[in-house]
C-alpha cells in the first residue's frame, strides 16, 4: 500500500525506500485537499483533541506566537467566504479555522509588567508569528486525518486581512495567516492525491544545486495528467509563472506589508 501511494505522490516515478513501516508515513502520504464536505458535523470534543494536537507542534523558544479561531456560525463563514475568494466549500464546511499570527498576547503580558515589548515590530517576530502558525496548523490537519476528516487550507483568507481582522475582532499584534475548511470528506469528492516535485528537484546534498528544466518538464506533465483526470487542464509550470507574473497576480496580497503595519506589526 505505502508503494502505491508514494507512485501517486510522485506521479508514478516514486523513489526507492523500505522506511515507510509505520502508519505515520501513510496517513502522510494520503493527504488530500477536501473541498467538499457531507453534512455531518465535528463535535466539541474531535476540535479539543484537533487544537491539542496543533498545541504539540514545536514553536520558537517556546513563544507559542498563535492562535486559531474556530468558525462554526453560518453567517460568519459566509461572510468569511466572500472575503476568501467567494470560494463556496467555507460556507459548507461544519468548521473554518483561521490560524493566526499573534503577538498580541504576548505585548499584553509585557504591558501588565510595565515592560517594553518592541521586539514584536521587527521581521523575525512576524516570521517567528506566521511559522508557529504553520507548525500548528500542519499538526491539525495530520491529527484531522487520522480521525477520518478531510482538510484544505484556505491561503485567500490573505486577501483580505484587514477585514478578516475586522469581522473575527482580532486586536492589534494579531494577523491572519492561513484559514483551514474541516469537515467530514463527501464520498463523491473527486479530489486525489497530487503529484509533488521529484526529491532530485527539493532535496539538495550538502549544496544548492539547480534542477534541469527537463525534470520540471516531465513534472509538469504529470501534475497536467492529474488535473485532466479531475476535470481540469492545467500544468504547474502555467500555475506558477501566472501567480509570479506580477504584484498584480498576487490577488490583493501584494499589499501585504502595508496591511501587516496597520495591524500592529511593522516588520522592520
């Protein structure tokens, strides 16, 4: 089984290992985003192990610079989803999380001990913020898999912070980084298991070393096969230069820095 999924993760040119004997790498391997949901829900007590699990992930010097706000209202999720890319699956979903950035906690801590805190304006706190954010959120959807839920994170939720910011009430310090849809997955649900670049192209020995433009070809044509079989017709290397083109193709988010200063972080 742990072969057949690696051959679908790397569009059927998986690389040899035997060190797959464990049910990590499997669950790992299986992932999928799931953009359509059934109409059951998640109960209080599946989330409560789902944000312990987030609560595991490592975080720098223990700082813990994040937080996650679960959105279960209907209105909200519409609202949210209309800010997110009118993407219908946030409305549908029983559960939306927006993780998030926060270092309002931490000035509050410093402000009740009549202590500075104006490490939090520089890039190594917004950076240190928005991977503890990550770290956690990667930690939940693994957990919400293993319980048979299906995830997909929600990147648009940056397109409009300022009034993601606005409708969730976070305060100053705190910045939305990532939205997470939860749910259980719709057996209809076409989505599989997307191909991933070639180990030779992401792992590098001891130094950098430039992938061929005919290794990215063939990858290419095998993240086109995906899309055709899902009823799509697109390659990556189209996907990639369209989101880089220009600031423009960012969708909004190249404001970003001027949105992060408004919000209590200047990044300097």
């Amino acid at each position: 089984m742990t072969s057949e999924l690696l051959d679908l993760r790397y569009g059927g040119a998986a690389p040899a290992t035997t060190a797959t004997g464990n049910e990590v790498i499997p669950l790992l391997l299986r992932h999928r985003s799931v953009r359509s949901f059934t109409e059951e829900g998640i109960d209080d007590e599946t989330m409560t192990a789902i944000v312990a699990a987030a609560q595991s992930a490592a975080t720098s010097s223990n700082m813990q610079a994040w937080s996650v706000v679960e959105v279960r209202d209907a209105a909200r999720k519409d609202a949210l989803s209309r800010l997110a890319g009118d993407q219908a699956f946030i409305r549908e979903a029983p559960v939306f999380l927006v993780f998030v950035a926060d270092w309002a906690r931490h000035r509050a801590v410093a402000s009740h001990r009549g202590e500075p805190a104006d490490g939090v304006d520089y890039m190594e706190s917004t950076l240190v913020g928005v991977i503890d954010a990550a770290l956690a959120a990667q930690n939940a959807t693994v957990a919400a898999e293993s319980l048979g839920l299906g995830a997909v994170y929600v990147g648009a939720v940056r397109n409009a912070p300022e009034a993601i910011s606005d409708l969730l009430e976070l305060p100053r310090g705190a910045f939305p980084v990532m939205g997470m849809a939860l749910g259980h997955p719709d057996p209809r649900d076409r989505a599989g298991i997307k191909p991933r670049l070639p180990q030779s192209v992401v792992r590098h020995r001891e130094t950098y070393r430039a992938s061929p433009d005919e290794t990215i070809g063939a990858y290419d044509h095998a993240v086109r096969e995906y899309y055709c079989g899902q009823g799509a017709a697109r390659g990556w290397i189209e996907t990639i230069v369209g989101r880089i083109r220009s600031g423009a193709s960012l969708r909004g988010r190249d404001g970003m820095r001027a949105s992060l200063e408004r919000r209590g972080l200047p990044s300097r």
